[in-house]
C-alpha cells in the first residue's frame, strides 16, 4: 500500500501533460472547426480523470474480502440497572479433588468449561455433569458449587456481573 502511494505521488506531476498526449494521440481524428479547441480540452480532461479513476483504484489483493469472526453465544441474561453492577471476567483452574464450598454472588454468574470435568451443583435445582464445551449459568443468590470430577485440572473462564461494592462471593451453609 505505501508503495503504491509512493507511486501516485511520482506520476501526479505529470499529469498536465496528459492533455497534449490525449492531442497526440488523437490528433488525426481532429476536426478543423471551430468547436475543435473546446472538445480537445473536454477530451484532455476526461483523459485526466480517467487516469486518476485508474491509479485510485486498489488492487484486488488489498482488497481481498476477509472471513468474518465467528461468534457463538453461549450464554445470555438480562442485568439489572439498579442497583449499579460492574462485569468481572476471569479464567479459573481449579486442582482435582477441590473445588469450592457452597456459596451465593450478588449478581449472575456465566461460565465456559475449557478443559476437565465438573459436577455443577445448584439448591433446589438438578446436579450437571459438565465437560469442555459446556457452559452454566447461575443466577442472582442462587446457592451453589462446583466440585472437579476425575483427575484433570479444570479449567473455566467465568464472567460475574455483580452489585458494585459488594463481595464477589458470599459463603453459604453447607446441608
């Protein structure tokens, strides 16, 4: 690209004598009338155009259509204006036979499960069995835990949209 400008920049200047070469050109197709000098003129100018039409345009390389990013959506919730929250984005590895106790957040939690396997358990709601490719969601103050299964580290990437000002995690009772 800076090439190519760099040579529109060279061939620029020497475009007023595009008009005499337009004259040279078709000099023998000239009519000797009086209309003559005001077409040469017209003719010189669209000669002009047309060539700056031609150096204007990029080549296809530069112009070569590229794919559009892929996007898949893998979890959506509305959030709350009020009160005021804040999104936190996070990736997580949790070691085989951890995990985390039972716990709430003020606000949602997304989660994609990268690598590993996790038994997603939420009160009052069915136990998931999750592996890479799978995502969760868990709403506002709902009890829950995740506990690694089998011994692979699991690796997560988390997304929390909570009240501001306020805990990420609160501990619940364990029953």
């Amino acid at each position: 690209m800076k090439r190519l400008l760099q040579l529109r920049l060279i061939e620029t200047p020497h475009l007023p004598l595009l008009p005499a070469l337009a004259a040279a050109i078709y000099a023998p197709y000239k009519r000797k009338t009086e209309v003559a000098p005001v077409i040469w003129r017209n003719v010189g100018t669209l000669f002009r155009v047309g060539v700056l039409a031609l150096l204007s345009v990029p080549s296809t390389a530069q112009t070569a259509a590229k794919p559009p990013a892929k996007r898949v959506i893998l979890q959506r919730a509305d959030v709350a204006t009020s009160p005021q929250q804040k999104t936190i984005m996070a990736t997580i590895e949790v070691a085989p036979r951890s995990g985390n106790p039972f716990h709430t957040h003020f606000g949602t939690e997304m989660a994609y499960v990268v690598a590993g396997h996790i038994r997603l358990e939420i009160k009052g709601a069915p136990t998931r069995e999750l592996g890479p490719g799978d995502s969760f969601l868990v709403q506002r103050g709902q009890v829950h835990r995740s506990v690694p299964i089998g011994d692979e580290v699991v690796k997560l990437v988390n997304t929390w949209t909570v009240d501001k000002g306020k805990a990420l995690l609160t501990p619940a009772a364990e029953q």
